[in-house]
C-alpha cells in the first residue's frame, strides 16, 4: 500500500470520531453537525462518494467509547428497548382497545408508516387483530412529497393523536424526530405526559436530550427541550427515551439517511422482538435485541460490499440527472415503499422536481394500504402504480433516463420480466436491485434504503446540489429548514444573512420591521423560496458563483460493467445491466 493511501485511510480514522470532540461544532446538535468524513464529497468521484457514505453510515454501528455519547449498542439504550419491547408485547397479548402508534414528520413520518403497514399485515397474517397505527405530518400525502409547514404545529400534532386515539383504553406512543426538534411530535408527546392513565410516550431520536430544540413553538409555552426534560423526570415508569448517536448525516442534516435507517432499525428490532414473544410465549431478551441488530450491521456490511456496482449505478443516474433526464425506480413488494420514500425526499432535499427521481410500487395504493388510500386524484405526482409509469413515464422514455428494478425472491419474476421487456424497447439504461433467498424483509428494505439514498445523493452530489457537505438547493419550508439556511449561508459568508434571507422570501429589497422583527416560524406562509438563488446573491459579493455553482462537468460513464455477481453467501444481488443487451437476459435466471 502506498503512503499517500496509508495517509488517506489514517485521515479517514480520525475524522470518523473528530465529530464528538466537544469542540468539533459546539453550536450544533448532532443530527445537524457536518460530518468531517463528508467535508469533500462535492469534489469526489463516484467510488469516492459511495465509500464516504459507507463510512458515515459505519458511524451507526460504532461501540461506545465511553465518550459523552450513547451509542446503538449502549447498554441503557439496549435497557430501554427491553422495557419498551416488553410493552409492546403485553399489548399483544391484550390487544382489547390498546393501539401502537408511530408518528413523525417528514421521513420519520414516513417510516412510521412503513413500520406500522408491515406490522400489522404480520399481525392479519397470523389472524390477530392489528394494534398499529400511524401519523404523519401533513397527512397521506406527505407520504409522497414534502409538506414540512405542518411540522411546525405542536397543537395539530396533538389534536390529530387525540382524534386517532378516541375510546382507546391504552395507547403506546412512539414519536420519532431523529433531531429531537419537530414541534408536531413535541405536541403529541406532551399531550402524552398529561394523560398518563392512557398514553405512555416514546421518543426516538438521534441527539442527547441536552441538544434538544430550545426554540419556542408556536401558540406553545414550553419548547421540545422542556417536553423532554418532563419525559425524563418519568424516563423509565411513564415515559421512554430512545437517543442513541449515530454521527452527522453524510449531507448535513439529511436525517433521511442515517436518521431514517437508524429509526428502523431501532423500531424493527423492538416490534420484532415482541411479535416473537408474544407469538411464542416467551419473553424478550436483551440477547434477542442485540442478535437483530448485529443482524442489521451484517445488511449495512453485505450491501457495501457491492459498493462498486453502487457507483456505477449513482454515475449513471447522475449523468441522467445533468442532461435533463429521469431516474426511476420500479419496485415489487414493500421494497416499493422504500422506493417512494426515497424519491419523495428529493424535492425539498435537492430542490429536485417530482419526476427527477420517482417511485413507482407495482401493485399502487393497493400495495400501500394507507389511511386516506388511493391519492392519484390528486394530480400526476401522486400517480404510484407500474400501470401509472407505463402509461405516464414509459411513452417518453429514452437512454437519457435510468431505471432501477427492485425486487426480491418473493415476487413475481414473469411479471419483473414483462416489464424488463418493455422498459428495454425504450432504453437500455436499466438496472436492478434483488434480493434472494437469504434475510428477511426488514433486511431487504434496509438494504434497499442505503443502495437507493447513495444514488440519489450521489448522482445530486454529481449534479453540483451539494457544496462541500451541505444541501444548498433545500426548500425553506419550515423553521428548523430556515435556521439551517442561515447556518449555511453562514460556512462561507459574513454577509447579512437573516436579511438576505428574508428579502428572497418577501421577494423585496427594503424589509419593514414587522418581517424583521418576526420569529423563523412566521415565515411559513412565504415558502417555498428558491434557496439556490438567495445563497447565490449571498455568495457573489464574496466568492466566484460561477466556480460554486455551477454543475459538475458530466463525466465519461465507463461501460464496462462487470459481470453481474452473485453473493450466493448473501444472496443479495446488485445487477447492473447497463446497456450490453446481453447482460438483461440474466433476469430471467432469477426465477430458477
Ligand atoms: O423539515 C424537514 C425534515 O428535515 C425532513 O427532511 C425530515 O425527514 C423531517 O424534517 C423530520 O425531521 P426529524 O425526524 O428530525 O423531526
């Protein structure tokens, strides 16, 4: 190995941890610090991007040092797991007017989604009576776009629990906000504390409740931090707290990325857990919570070891995304909800457009089974189903355009075939993602959701939407989003930045003292603002915008993919089918 390499991996070993050193970023929480493993990601190639993002998200699996920061595997963390699994399981087994409910915003929202849909069809499959609900803010059809205003409200979060909740005789609150920050959650979990006879809260989140958010809500008196300090004079009996670090997110505050997978796993491994006990009259171990979640560390390990097909495939919808083409994911099965979630995030993550990156899940609303259920009505976007693609997307489809096929063992090859065949008339640019015989669902998502996440923040990254660590074509939709703005305005700019800010909300050049005056949040109703254009104006008088902004050359794609691999020890397998004709009749294999 040569110096320079010895040097690289060394440098890489040390900022791995920098980001706990009290110094490293005081005035950030750790859901919000840049991660110094990241610092160069705009300037790195492909392999690069995905070996950065394997290193951030190896920071999920780190043992405790003993630092200042409890960690996934933490003895108090794995101890409130227990408790919370073990309330789990008794309501399982006395299921009479008790609910499970899981809510968030964004994409812990999301995810609650995706937990309570897959545990509750394990549920109906062993003939039981469903216990899971879920919330999000925003409603369904934030399922599929953001709509981060309602993030803001702590009333509406709490009256939407009480309505879901109306004549339940027990209720276990799981409220997840990766950042300990969204007011909505706040609402709920406060609500929560003053009915103990019914509602017993959990909060997951990704930050030592000293760095919850300090902000005051709206039309509230306390702020998250003081609801946290409340669920922490009850932490154990009434109230549950599930705060692991998992390090700054590869894009700075991107909690869809490790947030996401971390909440997962967490909640996963506890639900599991008590499905298994109640179902098998036994009761949960810490041993079993432990053995699921080296279980995921095994997925993140497995899924990375494909981490050059992962560039190739990030390369390729980068190079989709310079030159005005589409990324499209195909799925079969609850990988189509992965697939959504992803594409969802990308509209207020990159400031992308909805058919930039967009999910398609065969069986559409069928498949998703959502409270609201079928949204196509509501326009275009909300047009889910394969039927949809091949009736919207696929009459225009051409080689500037990629598409990713996921699908595992369970679903139906002849139908993953026939669609092969026709996306293969119009492009040759086609991949797939599948998983075979080994794992399990949970595990396959998982899986699912790393590979997906590194090739739509890579292939923006490619795109020049990330400058150095940080997201800086964001939709300023709420006021965490507006502080963060500001925060990054901030990495390379002394100009007035609040004011800079505002004047591209209000579109105006003067500000008069009310909008000056006024706190982030009365600033919604003004959302969404060109984010790229407002950090530009900031920039010009200081740096060359030109070098900045400008996006990334398109780089050569090497057409040499190699051969498809089969892990047959994993069973997972990353197909890359671009473009020799030859390669797609591997597909058909896939049945044997
Ligand atoms: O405000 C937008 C957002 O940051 C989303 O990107 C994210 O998924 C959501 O908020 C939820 O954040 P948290 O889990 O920290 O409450």
């Amino acid at each position: 190995r040569s110096l320079t390499m010895e040097k690289r991996d060394f440098s890489e070993i040390s900022d791995t941890c920098k980001w706990e050193s009290p110094d490293y970023e005081p005035w950030f929480p750790v859901s919000e610090k840049s991660n110094p493993l990241t610092r160069d990601i705009d300037k790195s190639s492909p392999n690069h991007i995905v070996r950065l993002l394997a290193a951030c998200d190896a920071q999920m699996f780190q043992k405790d040092t003993g630092t200042t920061y409890q960690r996934l595997f933490s003895d108090s963390v794995v101890l409130t797991m227990l408790e919370v699994a073990r309330t789990v399981e008794q309501i399982l087994r006395d299921p009479e007017d008790s609910l499970v409910v899981l809510s968030g915003c964004g994409t812990s929202g999301r995810l609650a989604f995706l937990m309570a849909s897959c545990f509750n069809r394990a549920l109906r499959d062993r003939q039981q009576n469903t216990v899971y609900s879920y919330i999000i803010a925003g409603g369904d059809r934030a399922l599929l776009t953001s709509l981060e205003a309602s993030e803001d409200d702590p009333k509406l979060g709490m009256l939407t629990l009480e309505k879901l909740c109306e004549g339940k005789r027990r209720v276990l609150f799981i409220g997840i906000s990766c950042g300990l920050s969204a007011p909505f959650v706040a609402g709920q979990l406060d609500f929560c504390l003053k009915h103990p006879d019914i509602y017993t809260p959990v909060l997951v989140g990704f930050n030592p409740v000293t760095q919850a958010r300090e902000e005051t809500m709206p039309g509230y008196s306390l702020t998250f931090r003081e609801v946290v300090q409340r669920m922490e004079e009850q932490r154990g009996q009434r109230a549950f707290i599930i705060n692991p670090a998992v390090g700054p997110e590869a894009i700075s505050g991107s909690s869809r990325m490790k947030g996401g997978s971390a909440t997962k796993i967490l909640l996963e491994t506890i639900l599991a857990a008590a499905h298994t006990a109640a179902f098998t009259n036994t009761h949960v171990t810490r041993r079993v919570l432990l053995d699921m979640m080296r279980g995921y560390e095994r997925v993140y390990s497995v899924t990375y070891s494909h981490s050059d097909q992962i560039a190739t495939l990030l390369q390729t919808a980068g190079l989709s995304l310079q030159c005005g083409g589409r990324v499209c994911y195909l799925s079969w099965g609850s990988l189509g909800l992965v697939g959504l979630i992803d594409a969802s995030e990308c509209i207020p993550t990159f400031g992308a457009d909805y058919e930039d990156i967009r999910g398609f899940i065969s069986g559409g609303y069928q498949d998703m089974d959502n409270i609201e259920g079928d949204l196509t009505s509501l326009g275009s976007q909300f047009c889910i189903a394969h039927e949809d693609f091949v009736s919207l997307v696929l009459p225009t489809l051409s080689d500037r355009d990629t598409v990713l096929l996921l699908y595992t063992c369970h679903d139906d090859v002849g139908d993953v075939e026939k669609m092969v065949h026709r996306v293969r008339e119009k492009t040759s640019n086609l991949h797939s993602l599948y998983h075979g015989l080994e794992g399990d669902t949970a595990q396959w998502e998982l899986s699912s959701k790393l590979v997906l996440n590194a090739v739509s923040t890579g292939s923006h990254v490619l795109k020049g939407k990330i400058y150095r660590n940080h997201m800086v074509d964001l939709q300023v939709t709420n006021s965490k989003l507006y502080h963060r703005a500001i925060h990054i305005l901030q990495v390379r700019t002394h100009a007035r930045t609040h004011e800079a800010l505002l004047k591209a909300i209000y579109h105006v050049e003067q500000l008069p003292e009310d909008i000056t005056s006024a706190g982030a949040s009365c600033h919604n109703d003004y959302h969404p603002v060109a984010f790229t254009s407002v950090i530009r104006k900031c920039f010009e008088r200081h740096y060359d915008t030109q070098q900045l902004y400008h996006p990334r050359h398109p780089r050569t794609i090497p057409i040499n993919i190699p051969p498809q691999q089969i892990h047959r020890r994993h069973n997972l397998k990353l197909h890359s089918t671009l473009p020799s004709p030859t390669l797609i009749r591997g597909i058909p294999q896939l049945s044997k």
